[in-house]
C-alpha cells in the first residue's frame, strides 16, 4: 500500500495524455516536495517525526498537486492525539487553535502560514439521530475510509514523501471520476453534505460524479434536511465560487436534491406547452449564470468570485412559475414575476441564512432586472436614468452585469441591438455622473434647512418636504439652493391652501 511517490504513479504518468489537467506524477512529485520543504511543513514533519508519531498530507493538497492546480490550504492527519497534537505544536507555532479538539482538530499558524491537524478519525454513526459520534483511529487507511471521494482519501507521509492511496484516488483521478471509498449510500446516508460535495466538486474539478453515486444521491436527497442550513450554504457558495458552476447545478436539480434547499431553481422546469410559448425557463437561467460570470471576469479579471451576482443570476427569474399566466390570444405572460422573485429570492436566502446584507442585494437585483428592457423601445429621458442609478444603488455595477447576461436570444441581431442600448445607458450614466455625481443624489436643501425656510418643527412633514425636493432633483438635476427655497415655498403654499380649501 505504501510506495514511494515516484513509483507509486507510472500509471497515472501512461494516463495523464488523455486528461489535460492531471500532472505529471513527476511534476506532482515536485510539487509536493517543494512543498514539504517551505519552512511551514519542514518544521511540522520534523516535529513529529522525533515524537514518533505519522504526519501526512492529505486531501485537498494531494489532489491538488496532481491535478496541477494551485494548493489552497494545508490539512494534516496525524496518529497523534489531540493534546499530543497541541503539545508539539504550541513550542513552533505563533498561534494555535483548539476549537476543534473535540473533533480531533487543532489549528495553527506556523511560519506564518495556516494549517489544519486532525487526528486520524474512525467515525461511527448513531443509527438514530445519525449524528457522527467522534472515534479517533489508529490507522491512516481507515481515516481515509471514512473521507468522502478517492481523489481526497490521498494522504503523502512526511518526512518520506510516500503516496498512500489505498481506494484508487489517482486512477480516478486521471479518468475525472468522483467515487466514494466506502460504498455511496453508506456514504451519503453517514453525512449527507457529501452530496452536496458532490456537486462541488463536479463543478470545481470538472469531474463527472460516478453512476452508482449518483443514483445513491438521487436516493438520499431527502437525506439532506438533515444537514444545517449554514452548512448546506457554505457548500452552495463554495459550488457557486467555481469557474463553472453549472453542471453542479445540474446535478443538485436532477438528482433532488435542489427540490430540498432550492425548490424554486428545481420549479424552473416548466413544462413546455404545445406552443412553444415560452422559453425554457431552467436553461434560459443557466446561461444567464453562465454569462454573468463570464462578463465579472472580463470586467474584474482580478475580483474575487462575485456570489452576491451569481445567486441573483441564477434565480433571477424564479418569480416566473407563480406569474405565468396564459393570455386570450395564446401568448404567455410574467406580469410582476420580478417583484415575486425578489420576495422569493428573499425567503430562500433567509432559510439558507445568507446574512442580511447579500439577501438584501440579491433581491434588489432581482427586483430591477427587467427595468433596462424598455430602454431600447424608447430612449430614457435624464429623469429614467438618474431613478435607474439611484435604485441600483452600490448594486449598479452588479445590475449591469445581470442585465447584459440576461439576454440569452439566439437572434444575433437582436442581441447585438440590445448589448449596444446597453452601452448607451452605460455611457449616459457615467456622463451624468461626471456632470451630477448623481451617486450621491442629496435634494439642494437638507433637513435643517428645509425646517428653517418653512419654520416649521422636526415631523412629517420635514420628510415630506424632503421627498418632495428629492424628486425634483432627480427629475430636473440640481436646482441651486436658491431655486429649491422658492419651489420648496410654492409646494408649501400650495399645500395650505389644499387644506384650508
Ligand atoms: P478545498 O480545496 O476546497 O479546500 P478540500 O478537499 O481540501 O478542498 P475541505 O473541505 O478542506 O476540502 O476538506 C478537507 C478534506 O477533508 C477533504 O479533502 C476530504 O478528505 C475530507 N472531508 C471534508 N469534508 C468531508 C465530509 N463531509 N465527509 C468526508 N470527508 C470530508
Ligand atoms: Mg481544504
């Protein structure tokens, strides 16, 4: 079971021409030993090597190096027990954490890196409530019995660099095949959330999920209203952070998963009615997240993952299923199905408990990405413009995006009209910023001027004076304070005499 990296691969080396993302296991290799060489790993090998205890690399950064990709975080397991743990690494560490130590984890910054140690881990499962009852093991191979696919179940012994991979990670590896060590629906029935790994990594790694997985996933997906709401939207959002996430969606939708945490994606399979009249809602907003993200990249190319964008994206049209509504002539309308979809969006996101604030925006997106489509009928006056600004709000650049993703026809002169209207508003918006800052759109005169010109006490009608000189300025542009006192008089006069009249 254990052999020297360097010979443990020649069959990966033979395969690897037919995937173009799977390293060399000489490139691995180097990888790997460049790596147990930073200052971070030498320090902990040779820790607990003098202890006499195992240390090795495992999951993430050993399929990450023959994979070729970048390492993100640095997991450990070890044979040493928690306070063993915590003993030889509190003398080379800046920080520690222990958190975790009833699970087997401590944390840790060495060198100025972060790590994560686990105990090697045999856990069993209470048949009842199945809640993971935390056994610490002996041995390497049933630690990595108990992870949940062969490409993480690698583990690379330190100081030694020998590859342990008892379940075939590297041959499935090679083909791109997610298959779990232990049989899948002993698997997924143990921790439901492996299943919305699944379609994480189906989409982060582009791996295709194994059949008999997959058909186990379709099985369980009840399984999954056991999992935690925060637990379930951390898997979505690491699966809506990946470069394509679509076909992760596709796997949560078809295997039943979606129907259970997001219900109103799975009902955008509306079926298609003898005419054809509407588009297929479900791809229309595959595409759209597709497009989004293509379009954050070209416009950010240095950001990070844009979720806020990408969930109002994909459920930018979920208010469509409740709206439709088939009209006397034969056509299919959505009246209000984006004022029905922010009200959704805002519920779903609340029981996944998305904080408020990206619940907050994802709805605003939702609610104004239809605004833009009257645009190119009739050319807005500057008053359109400055409301549209106003109420995006700090989602403005995020509303450009969604709106130019939301066109999906196949008519390519239809589309080119439509990304050239968009252009349009986007330059009239940024010359009126130029010439208004119409970001900041205060009226002329604020609260403490409004109550000294009209004489008037801190109420209501402060508030309404205040909306009302608000909606001058965005209809007629700044008016200067002179101006704005006469009209704020008119409209008070005006009002005295409605009352006394
Ligand atoms: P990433 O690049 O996102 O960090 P990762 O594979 O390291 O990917 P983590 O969530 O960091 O993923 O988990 C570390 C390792 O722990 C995994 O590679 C896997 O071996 C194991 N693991 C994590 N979650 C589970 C789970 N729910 N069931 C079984 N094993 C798991
Ligand atoms: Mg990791």
């Amino acid at each position: 079971m254990r052999a020297i990296l360097s010979e443990a691969t020649p069959a990966a080396r033979d395969r690897t021409r037919r995937i173009w993302c799977v390293h060399s296991a000489a490139e691995a290799l180097n990888v790997l030993r460049d790596l147990s060489e930073t200052p971070t790993v030498s320090t902990l090998a040779l820790a607990f090597q003098a202890a006499n205890h195992e240390l090795a690399l495992v999951g993430g950064p050993v399929r990450d190096a023959f994979l070729g990709r970048g390492i993100n975080d640095l997991d450990f397991t070890t044979s040493a027990r928690p306070d063993q743990i915590l003993a030889l690494v509190e003398p080379v560490a800046e920080a520690v954490w222990d958190i975790g130590r009833d699970f087997g984890t401590i944390g840790a910054q060495i060198q100025g890196e972060r790590v994560e140690i686990t105990t090697y881990r045999s856990d069993a499962y209470d048949g009842e409530s199945r809640k993971p009852i935390v056994q610490f093991g002996e041995s390497l191979v049933d630690d990595l019995r108990r992870r949940d696919f062969t490409v993480n179940a690698m583990a690379v012994l330190l100081p030694q660099l020998s590859l342990i991979d008892p379940f075939g990670g590297i041959d499935h590896l090679v083909a791109g095949r997610l298959v779990t060590p232990a049989p899948a629906e002993e698997s997924f029935g143990d921790d439901p959330l492996r299943m919305m790994r699944a379609a994480r990594f189906v989409a982060q790694l582009g791996f295709t999920l194994d059949e008999h997985a997959e058909w186990a996933m379709t099985e369980l997906a009840p399984a999954i209203e056991r999992i935690s709401a925060e637990r379930v939207s951390d898997e979505l959002v690491k699966l809506l952070s990946t470069d394509s996430p679509l076909e992760g969606v596709r796997l949560l939708v078809s295997t039943g998963i979606a129907d259970r945490v997001l219900p109103e994606v799975s009902a955008l399979r509306l079926e298609v009615d003898e005419h054809h009249h509407h588009k297929d809602v479900y791809e229309h907003s595959l595409t759209v997240l597709a497009q989004a993200i293509e379009l954050e990249r070209e416009r950010h190319p240095d950001a990070e993952p844009d979720v806020p964008l990408r969930l109002a994206a994909l459920l930018h049209d979920i208010g469509k299923p409740e709206t439709r509504r088939l009209e006397p002539g034969g056509t299919v309308t959505f009246h209000h199905h984006d004022m029905v979809g922010a009200k959704l969006a805002i519920k779903r996101l609340k029981a996944l408990r998305f904080d408020k604030e990206t619940t907050a925006h994802v709805a605003r997106l939702i609610e104004l990405h239809l605004r833009f489509f009257g645009y190119s009928e009739g050319v807005w006056s500057d008053s359109a413009v400055r409301r549209y600004v106003r109420d995006a709000g700090d989602q403005l650049e995020r509303l450009h995006i969604l709106t130019r993703a939301d066109v999906t026809t196949r008519n390519t002169r239809k589309a080119d009209r439509l990304a050239h209207a968009y252009d349009d508003l986007e330059r009239r918006i940024a010359e009126l910023a130029e010439r208004e800052e119409i970001e900041a759109v205060r009226p002329d005169l604020d609260g403490e001027q409004i109550m000294a010109i009209l004489n008037i006490p801190a109420g209501r009608l402060v508030g309404q004076a205040y909306s009302f000189l608000l909606n001058l300025r965005l209809d007629e542009g700044p008016l200067g304070e002179e101006e704005a006192t006469r009209r704020l008089r008119a409209w008070h006069d005006s009002l005295a005499g409605n009352e006394s009249g």
